[in-house]
C-alpha cells in the first residue's frame, strides 16, 4: 500500500523537479525569472481560476485559516521550546523558527494533494496556500530580519502579493457571476501550467542550495519540521474536528518540508542561510518517506 502511494501520489512531483535540478546543473537557468513568472502570472491563475469554480463556502475558508494560525502558532512554541533545549543563540533561534515554521504547501503541496486527493483536495490546498503565503510574507521576513522590518513594513510586504488581488477578485467574481468564457478560457491556460511551473522552480532551486550541513542544527529543524509538524497537524485536526478531505488536505499540507521561499529571506538578511539552506534541503530529500508515511494514515 505504501508504495503505490509513493508512486502514485509523491513519485509524479518529485521526476518534475528532478527535470529542473538537472536543467540548472547542465544548462543553468535563471530562477528569478521563473519565480516572477510564477509568482505575477501563473499562480494568481491558478488561485482565480480554482476559487472562481470553487465549492468551498466562506465558513469552510474560515475554518481553513483558523488551522493554519492555530498550527503555525503551535510550531512557532514547539520551535521556541526546541531552541532552548539546544542552547541555540537568538540569530539561530530565528533561523530555526525561520526553517520549522514555514512549510513548501506551494511548489510542493498543491502538486501532492491534487494527486492523492483530487480538484476537490487542491481547492483546499489553494485556501491553505493563500492564508499560509500572507503569514510566511508577513511574519518570515520578520524573523529573517530579527525585528529590523516593523509589523508595518511587513504588512506592506504582503499587498504587494499578487495572489491577494487574485483571490478578492475571485471573491467579487463568485458574488456577481461567472466572467466570459473566453476570459475563463484565458486563465485556464497559465492555470493549467502553475504546478508544473513550480515543481521545475523548486528543483532549480534546490540545486543551488549549499550543502554545507551544521547537522545538530539541520537534522533537529529537520525533524521539527517532518515529524513534529505532522504529529501536531493530526492533533490539531482531531481537537478542531475536521472531517474528510478538508482534513486530509490540511494535514498533507502542513506536513511539508521547509519552504524554499524563506532561503533568499535568510540570505538577505543574514540569518544563518547556510543552516536554514541545509535544512530546507534536507527536509526535501526525506519528506517521500515521512510524507507516503502521512498520506496512508490519512487513506
């Protein structure tokens, strides 16, 4: 069972980023590009597109955020309590809380669900997505910073996300009507090409990741982020009392590994981006096993 789940559901995602870590080791590629790409085009794509077409309802949504609060408020004491014990000092605490808060439920989760769990599933994993990226841009910057940005310039940061504009704009579509096809038609394109467009971006950029690894650091981040992450999602999805595939889907999605998206944080503003580059890497390389180890718990 957990091999069929492996190659059926974390296999597809995994060759797709196996193409772009090897088309910037052989031919090198520009990720910038690829990430505004992504970033200003398809993925606001993705997000109308779904949502427009969406059957979630607005307490469904709300229920979403509170998880994803509710959840990346438990990491961040689990990551505090784990600092402590290990002695870390306070520019490796907000490294670490840099690299165990924040997971990859953009370029690596949506594809997961979609696979194990269907359109109905990625509906899901779209809402998640929206609510996580406007904590990650508000609050990662912040720690990557160790408080130079205030919570003002941080929220600034997050309306300059086209992925806000995308999902108010599909909020105002639901309520007035159905746009055009052939506007619907238009979207579906760059819609249909996001995922794959990230898993390529996410091996490129994992390909220039250092490996330098401080392993007491990265292998304790490491297992915060795969094993702790995964426990305290099913905890909290008991207490809270999700049922079905919106609690399938947001457990997957809060068990993910590190979100690269917080390395180029890490590197601007010098927050251990070696360590926090290590344990974004490392915790790619094993999710597979912890995430088929997830995936048939939840089936």
């Amino acid at each position: 069972m957990l091999l069929s789940i492996f190659v059926n559901n974390i296999l597809p995602p995994l060759l797709v980023m196996a193409a772009g870590f090897v088309l910037e080791r052989a031919l090198g590629v520009d990720p910038k590009a690829l990430s505004r790409l992504a970033l200003y085009v398809f993925t606001p794509a993705l997000i109308f597109g779904s949502l427009v077409n969406s059957q979630i309802g607005g307490s469904e949504f709300g229920q979403i955020a509170l998880f994803v609060v509710l959840f990346m408020f438990i990491m961040w004491g689990i990551g505090l309590i784990t600092s402590r014990i290990l002695r870390f000092d306070s520019r490796q605490t907000n490294a670490f809380l840099l690299a165990t808060l924040f997971s990859n439920c953009g370029n690596y989760g949506l594809a997961v669900v979609l696979f194990a769990f269907g359109q109905a599933g990625l509906e899901r994993a779209l809402a998640y997505f929206v609510v996580s990226s406007l904590l990650t841009h508000t609050f990662a910057a912040y720690f990557a910073s160790r408080g130079s940005f205030t919570m003002r310039q941080s929220l600034r940061n997050v309306f300059k996300l086209p992925l806000i504009y995308a999902v108010a704009i599909a909020m105002i579509v639901r309520l007035i009507g159905k746009p055009p096809e052939f506007l619907m038609r238009a979207v579906s394109m760059p819609q249909a090409g996001a995922i794959p467009l990230m898993q390529i971006l996410l091996g490129v950029q994992l390909a220039r990741i250092s490996r330098k690894l401080d392993l007491r650091f990265v292998g304790s981040a490491a297992t915060v982020q795969l094993v702790g992450s995964a426990i305290m999602a099913f905890a909290l999805a008991a207490v809270m009392g999700l049922q079905g595939i919106t609690r399938q889907t947001l457990i997957t999605e809060a068990s993910m590994p590190a979100a690269v998206s917080i390395l180029a944080l890490s590197i601007e503003f010098g927050s251990n981006p070696e360590e926090v580059g290590g344990v974004v890497f490392l915790s790619t390389l094993l999710s597979p096993l912890t995430l088929t180890v997830v995936l048939g718990l939840l089936k």
